[in-house]
C-alpha cells in the first residue's frame, strides 16, 4: 500500500524537525539524567521513549512522489538535483513522537565556505510520510531470483 503522504509548508517541517530534536534530547538526557528535570525535558524524555518503542522500521515512497519532488523548480526555475530524506517525527498531540519522514527536492548552494541546500520554491516544499512495518524475507543462497521481499504487517 503505498502513500504520497502530506504535502507541507516549511512552517509544519520545522515542527516535524523540531519534534525529532526533543528525540535526540531525550536520548541524551537518558544518558545524563539531569538532578532537576524540567517540564521540557520530561516532554522530550516522553517524546523519545515514543520514538525509540516504535515499531517502524521502513518508509515506502510512492515514484511519482519523488518525480513530483525532483521535478520542482528552484527559485532560479532549476530542477532538483538531490532528494533529501529527513529524519523527524510526529509532533501533533494524538502522534507525538512517531517516526516520520520529511522528503525534500532540493539544490545544493555553495558559498566558498559553507555547502547547504535549499529547497525548491513551492509553498509545499516537502512531504512527510509515515511510517510502516515491515517484515523482509530473504531468498535461500541458491535462489536464482534474489529478490528481498517485504510484507506490511
């Protein structure tokens, strides 16, 4: 079952990207417990345990997804030459913390001393796509067809 998932506005992938930063928090206070927690930590405690327990393990992306996404134009009409994969999470009450992804086409920016890359010039710039579960199975060594084979389960 494939998705497109939901096209979005910088505004809600910076919440995505925002929501994946309490993960990262979580994970290190976990390492180092601070004496006095705060409310904000104990939000990215709880955020990281949601994450970390999930059992999403494979985003699947649908090809013409990814056509649309590199075949945007940047602010100079330029196609995307990259797609970027971002690493997020869910931020909205009833999801917060499941793994998620933010898909981007974008174009790389060079200044002499930094690398960035820059999205393309649409009011939804991105996708996030949810996550699924799969189980892959193996073919035997022997196998004239090596196909890996992935069930949604």
């Amino acid at each position: 079952m494939a998705t497109n998932g939901e096209p979005i506005t910088p505004p809600m992938a910076k919440n995505y990207f925002d929501a994946h930063a309490n993960v990262k928090k979580g994970n290190t206070l976990r390492k180092n417990p601070p004496t006095q927690p705060t409310p904000q930590d104990n939000l990215a405690l709880a955020i990281s345990d949601v994450y970390n327990s999930s059992v999403v393990n494979a985003f699947l992306f649908d090809a013409d997804l990814v056509k649309n996404l590199l075949g945007m134009k940047d602010a100079d009409g330029n196609p995307a030459k990259y797609l970027m994969v971002h690493f997020a999470a869910k931020y909205m009450p009833e999801e917060v913390g499941n793994p998620t992804i933010v898909l981007l086409g974008c174009n790389e920016k060079n200044d002499g001393k930094t690398t960035s890359y820059i999205s393309m010039n649409d009011p939804n710039p991105a996708v996030e796509t949810p996550g699924t579960t799969t189980l892959p199975s193996f073919p035997p060594t022997s196998a004239l067809n090596k196909q890996i084979i992935f069930t949604i389960i």
